[in-house]
C-alpha cells in the first residue's frame, strides 16, 4: 500500500488525455462491500439501457462475484483483490481489454487510482466528496458527493455522457427473484428476518432493543419466527446474546454464519420483513422487493435509505449524527440508542397488517 501511495503522486503527469468521445470499452467498479455494490446497479443498467453498443466490464470484489455473477446489464467480469502483485495482474488485464472509460462507483484508495490510470483509460470518473482531492486533476468529473442519494450521485457521473435512459432502481441477477424455499417453513409461521450487525458498531441498534422488540412482537402476534442474519464472528457473539436474553427460544432461526453469499436472496425471499441496520442486507432485500424497516441514527436516510418501492420500505430516522465528531474507532452507540423499542414496534404492526 505505501508502494503505491508513493508511485500514485505521479500518476497526474502519466494520465492520457481525457476524450468524452473515446467511449467503447467500459469499466464499472465497485469492488468494496456488499451494499455499496447493489447501490451501483442502477448507474450501471443506465450505462446499458443507454449505450447498447458499449462493452461493459464489471470489476467486482471477489468475495462479491457470486451474487452478480450471471448480472445480464454487463458483458464481462475482472474480480478484485487488494495487494500490490493483484493490482499489476489487474492492470494487464485491462489493458488487454483496452478499456477506455472507467467509473469508479465506490472503490477504495491509493488502489483504484493506480490501476486506474496504469489501464490507458482515458476517461477516469469517481464519485468523491473532496473538492480538493489531490488526485483531481486525474478524474473527468469533479466533487460529486451531495446530500443526494447515493443513488443520484453515482447516476451524476453517468449523466456526464448524456444517456437517454437513466434507472433508479437496484437490480441484481434475474434468477435470484425466482428462487426461495431456503428455509424449512412451517406452514402458517410468517417469517421475519433481523440483521443485528452492521459494518461498525455505531450504526447497529443496541442488542437488549432487538431483544426487547421480538419480546413485543411475540405478544402481538402468534404465528412468527425470527430468522437472524449475519456472517462475521462479532455478528455471532451478537446473536449468542440476544439468544441468552430471549425468552422463546424455540422460535429462532439461527442462520448468522451459516449461508453464503449467493445463499442471501433466497433466505431473504422467504422472509415477510426484515428488520435491520444500515447495511448490505438492507440494500439487498430492497432490491429484491422484500418488506423491510430499516434503523438510522448517525448516517442520513436521505442518502443511503430505500430510494424505491417506498410502499414496502419504512424506516426509523433519529439525530445520532452527533457522533460523528468522533474518529470511528471511538464511536458508540449513543446515536442509535436514541431509537426505541416502540418506535419500530409500531412499525412492524403497520407492515405485518398491511
């Protein structure tokens, strides 16, 4: 990583010249997490829709591929990995591709930057908030980070190219839709999913209120299981607490660590709701049309929240942006704390109702 930290400070000086009109072989990049991916489709099928004669190559996370492999808006694929040796491996084969264009939706730096221009790619966009970024004189575009959705903004680096048929929502592989029955579903039972983790601690709603929650639901209503989703060991030893304060054992699914990626869709297809925190689970149920009710405290709704469906989709919004004036190593979770427990019960009476 230093490597290239120190190689990139003289990328500006070996960028080829931008051409608008050298647009033939295409990149989209999001090689990062699971929701930032998904919050990309809709750029990337305007892409498609727009341009039908362009080659569209998708560089995606490895550990991502199998969710989007079969993805019917690209033509081809490079995975990703991190590492200065992945990098050159990632460099040559774009090169062969001769890629001309690049959209770096959401990727991370010094890396995207240095195979970036080492591709020959003319025209380089990134969506970035800083105006002043070092590497400016490199992109196409300039700071595009708004208090628009993530969505918007990302289409914003698309529009530059004027396309005639721009698509707002999230799409993954279209045999993902079709495929359920994950779950060995006792017949009556409405199944409801609860994603307890997220990528940092001060976006996850406190576990006692997750707990709190079922216990409500439990006395509301007769015929519900809770499904919990997860995959990481913080995520399990989450569930191993909301498992020793749960007095209903018995109407657990315990999926968390056990599914794979390409697994997800299906679980979340057999689901009625999912109650979750700002995550890729969110993003995914979304886009497959699944009942959710999502919890935002420190990070705005308005940006990373349903963006379509909005029917189907409720959500809980509280001020916790306070604790962003921390670094996010010292964050808690003070801002999403700030959301109770009868705030989303009511919620979920609206949806299991409706």
């Amino acid at each position: 990583m230093k490597l290239i930290t120190q190689i990139n400070k003289l990328l500006p000086y070996l960028k080829k010249p931008s051409d608008i009109n050298t647009f033939h072989n295409v990149l989209v990049v999001s090689n990062t997490g699971l929701g930032d991916t998904i919050l990309s489709t809709p750029a990337i099928i305007s892409l498609r829709n727009s341009f039908p004669e362009i080659n569209i190559t998708f560089m995606v996370n490895k550990k991502m591929f199998p969710l989007f492999d079969e993805f019917e808006f690209v033509d081809s694929f490079v995975l990703y990995t991190s590492g200065f040796f992945s990098q050159l491996r990632i460099i040559n084969n774009l090169r062969k591709r001769k890629i001309d264009t690049i959209f770096l939706f959401h990727s991370n730096g010094p890396e995207d930057i240095f195979f970036s221009v080492f591709s020959g790619a003319k025209n380089i966009l990134k969506m970035t908030d800083n105006p002043n970024h070092e590497y400016k004189k490199i992109f196409l575009n300039t700071s595009n980070f708004t208090t628009k959705h993530n969505i918007e903004n990302k289409l914003d680096l698309v529009r530059l190219f004027n396309p005639d048929k721009v698509y707002k929502k999230m799409h993954i592989p279209k045999h993902f839709y079709s495929e359920n029955n994950y779950l060995k579903k006792d017949p009556g039972i409405k199944y409801i999913g609860m994603q307890l983790g997220a990528q940092d601690i001060y976006k996850m709603w406190p576990i006692d209120n997750f707990i709190c929650l079922a216990e409500k639901i439990c006395k509301e209503f007769s015929n519900i299981k809770f499904v919990i989703l997860g995959s990481t060991k913080y995520e399990q030893n989450l569930v191993k607490k909301f498992q020793l304060g749960f007095s209903k054992s018995d109407l657990l699914v315990n999926l968390c660590g056990d599914s794979s990626i390409q697994s997800l869709p299906k679980i979340l297809n057999d689901l009625e709701l999912v109650i979750t925190n700002d995550t890729g689970t969110l993003h995914l149920a979304i886009a497959l049309q699944i009942k959710t009710i999502s919890l935002f405290g420190p990070t705005d709704s308005k940006i990373f929240g349903p963006y379509q469906d909005f029917n189907l989709h409720k959500l809980i919004q509280v001020d916790g942006s306070f604790v962003n004036n921390l670094p996010k190593k010292q964050r808690g979770q003070e801002g999403m704390e700030l959301i109770d427990a009868n705030q989303v019960f009511a919620k979920v009476v609206e949806s299991l109702i409706v």
